[in-house]
C-alpha cells in the first residue's frame, strides 16, 4: 500500500496495560494458570438496580440518538451528584458526558490546545495522559515525583516548569492516583491551583477514583477550594470504576461554560451522545444507592491491607501504601540493579514473571518510572495471595 501512515498516529504507543492483559489472556487461553495483576478494572459485576434500568430502556425503547452532551435528567443528576458529595455549583449547560473519562479528557485537550502547547503531567502518569496530549499536537511535559515524597509534585516544582515553559497550557492531575494511589491534601491542592490560577493554566482534574478511597479521608476536588480555582478547572469523573461500569462507556466533564459547550461542538462530529441505555443505567448508577458503592469500596480496602502487608515482607522491596483507586507500586528496584539473569528494567522483569512466574503485572516503565511494577488489586484475595507468593519466589530466583 502507498499511503502512509500519519506522523500523529505513528507516534502513539500501544496501551501497555492493555497489552499486559491481551498477552496473560492469551496464555490463560492456552491452559496455563495466569494470575492477571494488570487489570485496571473492579472485578466485580454491574450492581443489578444499574443492570435492571439498563433493561428497561431497552424495553421503553429508549434506543435512539439524544442530546449530544447527554439527556438533560442525567446532567441535571450530575450536578446534583457535584452540590452533594463535592458542594459544587455546576449548570447542567456546564455538563458534557462522553463516552467514557478518557473521552472526556480528549474532547477537553482538543479544545483547549494549540500544536505545541505544553501540558504539565505529573511522572508517574496514567498511560492515556501523555498519548492524548501527543493526539492533540500538544507537548506532554512531565514533573518527576519519588517514592519518599508519596508520588506527588509541588506547588513550586510546577511553577519552576511552567516559568521554563514558553507556551503553558494545562495540567492534568489525577487524585486518587493511577497508577500510584497517592492523593493530594487539600492544602496541597490550594497551592498547586494558585500556581495555575497565577500563571493562567486550565487544571483537568481526572477524579474517576473519587469512590474508592481508604482509612476514612474524603477526596477532596481541586475545584472546591476557590471560585477562581474552580473556573480554571475542568473536573472529570465518570461512572466506570465506582459502580463497576467500564464497558457501558460512561465519563462526564464540568467546568467552564466555553469550554463544555465546545467541547460539545467536537464531540458532536465524533462520538455524538454516549449510547441512550448507558445514559439511562448511570442516571439509576448516581442517582439511586444499593449499598453497593461502598461494599465494594471495603472489600478494596481489606485486599490492600492484606497486599501491602505482604508485599513489604519481601525482602529488599519498599511499598508506598496507596490512600485510593486500586493499584500498589511496589519498589523492585534491587532486583533489577543486583539481579543474575541480565535483568535491566521493568519491561524485561514483568516479561520473566509472566513467563516463568505466570503473573501479568504492568511495568513501571509504561507509567514512566522505572524500578516499580505496578500491582492491580482489582482482584480476588486468593489471586492477590498467589500472586504475591509468586512474585517473591520469581525476585528470590534472580538472586541466585
Ligand atoms: C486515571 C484514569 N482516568 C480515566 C480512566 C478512564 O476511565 P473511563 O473508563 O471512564 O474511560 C482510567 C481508566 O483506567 C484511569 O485509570
């Protein structure tokens, strides 16, 4: 064939995790006995109120295309949803729902960025963030975090990149954190939103974890804390990891006015509205309570206990607890730097334990840090029991 591909599209990497899950299903499918640590989903079902209103707009024959920022009862449920758990203000016109958070984070980068345009991401970073601002013709610029400073970046460290920065835009931050499970504190967040607000940058706050979060905090949304903050902000969440919904395709995104109704122009010559039956089931999802929510949110919170207490018997290996969302990092850096098999990144170390160990975890290095593997606990205790014992008995062989 004589036609190329674009320079855009050949630059975008295949999702790592993605692939992490392909490659152990794969193997499953040939018999072998794979434990699956790379998923970035609950494992759980659809709670069944959301499934039965799913049915019923199939049978009221709610089956046909909507508004294209989503039906006005869903958005106005969402701006309820925003007054109660976050106490903020939004206009249903400041509403646009997509297909899914990761489409509402693009309709939002599309709309604000200018080729070059450089958007400030905290390292490590969800996969999806610096693909998307690479789509958009945009530059990804990240702040590096450690391990000792709880994965998170400063006030003052963004404010030195975006002083170095001729053409700042936005930043993107994530809290609960994929893939670390950091979270900011309200203070934190001031600081940073004051350094956006200073310096002019749109804030995307991606707060899809916002349900699962442990040892009784609160999440705190970057979006609360002023008015001003709050109209730099484009908050987006979505009804995929706390209701246990990721394939119905549901994310929102509020904010700015302009923006949102822009946003909307561009989603209205892609995606259109997101299915009517998903829209139907996520209106029961937020507006009606089964106690599902929270039940599941326990059970995560009882595998990380049980997971970062074993993961830190490992000798050598550090583990930064995770305050929410579902994943753990543990530090395998010492196995990679001592190691007698020629080991020399997290690529090549979750490639041996997939192999030799059968477990799928996804490396550091596809979140941009190397020394770390990230560790889903969107799984069965037994899976996460397993999956432990053969990660220290994969470590403990490289060793010899
Ligand atoms: C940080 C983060 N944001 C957004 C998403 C995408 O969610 P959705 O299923 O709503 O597109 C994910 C999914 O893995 C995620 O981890």
């Amino acid at each position: 064939m004589r036609v190329k591909i674009a320079n855009r599209a050949k630059s975008i990497k295949p999702s790592p995790t993605l692939a992490v899950s392909a490659k152990a299903n794969e193997m499953k499918a040939a018999g072998i006995d794979v434990i699956n640590l790379g998923v970035g989903e609950p494992d759980f079902n659809t709670p069944e109120y959301i499934k039965e209103a799913g049915k019923k707009a199939i049978d009221d024959n709610f089956t046909r295309y909507t508004a294209t920022p989503g039906i006005l009862p869903l958005r106005e449920a969402i701006c309820e949803k925003f007054r109660k758990d976050n106490g903020l203000d939004y206009k249903p016109s400041q509403i646009l729902v997509s297909p899914g958070a990761k489409a509402s984070i693009i309709n939002v980068l599309m709309t604000i960025c200018n080729p070059r345009d450089q958007v400030f991401i905290p390292d490590p970073y969800w996969v999806s963030y610096t693909s998307q601002v690479e789509m958009v013709d945009a530059l990804p610029v990240l702040l590096s975090t450690s391990e000792s400073a709880n994965f998170k970046i400063t006030a003052d460290q963004l404010e030195k990149a975006i002083e170095k920065s001729s053409t700042p835009k936005a930043l993107i931050i994530n809290s609960p954190d994929n893939p670390t499970g950091c979270m900011y504190s309200e203070q934190e967040l001031q600081e940073i939103g004051e350094v956006c607000v200073k310096h002019g940058l749109l804030i995307i706050s991606d707060e899809i974890y916002e349900k699962l979060v442990y040892d009784g905090q609160k999440h705190v949304s970057i979006a609360t804390i002023s008015e001003e903050i709050k109209d730099h902000t484009i908050v987006v969440n979505g009804v995929s990891k706390a209701y246990a919904m990721t394939g119905w395709r549901l994310g929102y995104a509020a904010g700015n006015a302009e923006i949102i109704s822009t946003a909307g122009r561009i989603q209205a010559h892609t995606t259109s509205n997101v299915c009517s039956i998903t829209q139907k089931a996520s209106l029961t999802a937020i507006t009606e309570d089964d106690g599902s929510v929270e039940k599941m949110r326990v059970e995560f919170e009882k595998r990380r206990n049980k997971l970062v207490k074993d993961l830190i018997q490992i000798p050598k290996v550090t583990c930064f607890k995770p305050q929410g969302a579902f994943y753990t990092m543990p530090n395998v850096s010492y196995y990679i730097k001592n190691n007698k098999h020629g080991i020399e990144d997290s690529i090549e170390l979750c490639a041996y334990l997939l192999e030799k160990y059968h477990i799928a975890l996804v490396p550091g290095l596809a979140f941009g840090v190397d020394g770390f593997v990230r560790f889903s606990f969107a799984t069965s205790m037994e899976n996460i029991n397993k999956g432990v014992e053969r990660l220290a008995a994969g470590l403990r062989a490289l060793m010899e």
